[in-house]
C-alpha cells in the first residue's frame, strides 16, 4: 500500500500512481492503440479501398483487378475484418480516421485523381 506522501512525492516528481485495476486498464488500452497506428494496408488491400472509394461493384472491381468476383468479396471480408468494420461505408471511414488513405489515391475536387 503506497502512503499518501509517497503519493503526492510521486505526483510532483511527473509521476503517476495507478491501483493495479487502472494500471491494466491504461495499459490495455496503449496496446490496442499502439497496433491501430501500426496497422497498414496491403498493395491490394489498398487496391480493393480504392475500389470502394471510386464506389466500384465486387464485378467492376473484379474486372478492373483481373481476378474471380468471389476472390474481391473474400479480400473485402478480409479487410473490414482488419479494419474492424462491417461495411463499405464503415471501412471508408476507418481508413480516413486512421490515416489510412494517404496509401490510397482518391478522387479530387475536380474528378481527376490525385498523384
């Protein structure tokens, strides 16, 4: 048990005194914050959020990739369950709020994409 002195000594000093509950809690949450900014896309992660962005359908983004319908809906499963998402819209979201979409080129004010 940490005595009160100790305590306010710890504080002045830029410390921080935590019960071990709290200490866990902060902890936990510094963990799952820290693999958030971790978290990156793919080449063709990348190619599939453009693809929902441009608001391309699996077929359209099947053809414009060269591969099977099925192969973009298992890659866009895989990747709302990378992001934590359910949706389309949820995923754009998500790549925006993690800043995500710097690796992503998206369309520009006057419709043309950007470099």
């Amino acid at each position: 048990m940490t005595t009160l002195p100790g305590v306010v000594s710890a504080v002045q000093a830029g410390g921080a005194v935590l019960e071990p509950a709290q200490a866990r809690l902060v902890i936990d949450a510094l963990r799952s914050g820290a693999s958030l900014q971790r978290l990156s896309l793919t080449r063709r992660e990348q190619e599939i959020m453009r693809s929902i962005i441009d608001g391309e359908s699996v077929k359209q983004t099947a053809k414009s990739l060269g591969i099977a319908p099925k192969t973009v809906e298992n890659l866009q499963s895989r990747l709302f369950k990378k992001l934590e998402v359910r949706n389309r819209a949820q995923a754009v979201a998500r790549v925006h709020e993690l800043g995500l979409l710097d690796g992503v080129n998206t369309p520009d004010a006057s419709g043309g994409d950007r470099p």
